[in-house]
C-alpha cells in the first residue's frame, strides 16, 4: 500500500501514484521550488521599480537626471533584461522597453526603445 509523499494519506488507484490528489501534488512542488520562485520574485521587484522610476520621470518631462539621482529613488543598476545597441549610444542596458545610457560624468539618459527606433526611421 503506498502513501501520499506530501500529506502521509493512503492512495488509492494506480500502484505508481504518488500523491493522493492534486492539491497533495501542488503542495508537494510549491514548497520545493519556493526558493527559486522567490528569487525571480525578488529580481522581477527590482525590475519592475527600475522601470517605474524611469517612466515617471519621463512622465514628468525629465529624460535625464544624475545617476545619484536614480540610486536615491531606489534604482538599482545591475538589474535590466537585456543590451541593445543604438546608433548614438552604443551598447545600452534595457528594462523591458525602457532603455537608460549612463553618460561621462555620472549622468544617466533614459528613453523608451519602441520610441528612439520610430524617431530613427
């Protein structure tokens, strides 16, 4: 006779079963791939703030501010999601759609990419 691995019940049905439901299953995967799914919880967070601070600031007409500026709203600038090369800024760290580029001098330039390949064209 086999037991549920997650809850101890007796299972009933197939020999090779090894939960007694699906809630028993879900319980089961959830708690072993909590840490992972936290993790990329915590890293989407971040992402997701990252790119809220930079459209208020454009919604508030600013498209470029100091990177202090950025760090003191909460700002983090190792996460983004990709790198993407722009003609008058080389290689840029991209946000989803948004893209920033740090210029000399600490001061960071932001603008959306959907938006600077319609202005190129």
């Amino acid at each position: 006779m086999n037991t549920c691995i997650e809850c101890g019940s007796r299972i009933v049905g197939r020999t090779d079963k090894k939960f007694c439901n699906g809630s028993c299953r879900n319980a089961y995967h959830n708690e072993r791939n909590r840490e992972e799914l936290n993790s990329v919880r915590k890293t989407n967070r971040i992402l997701g703030r990252n790119r809220k601070i930079l459209v208020e600031l454009k919604s508030e007409g600013i498209q470029r501010v100091h990177r202090k500026v950025l760090q003191a709203l909460g700002f983090s600038f190792k996460h983004f999601t990709a790198f993407e090369e722009f003609a008058n800024y080389g290689l840029c760290p991209v946000i989803y759609d948004e893209v920033y580029h740090v210029q000399e001098g600490g001061m960071v330039l932001f603008f959306n990419a959907a938006e600077s390949f319609k202005q190129s064209a």
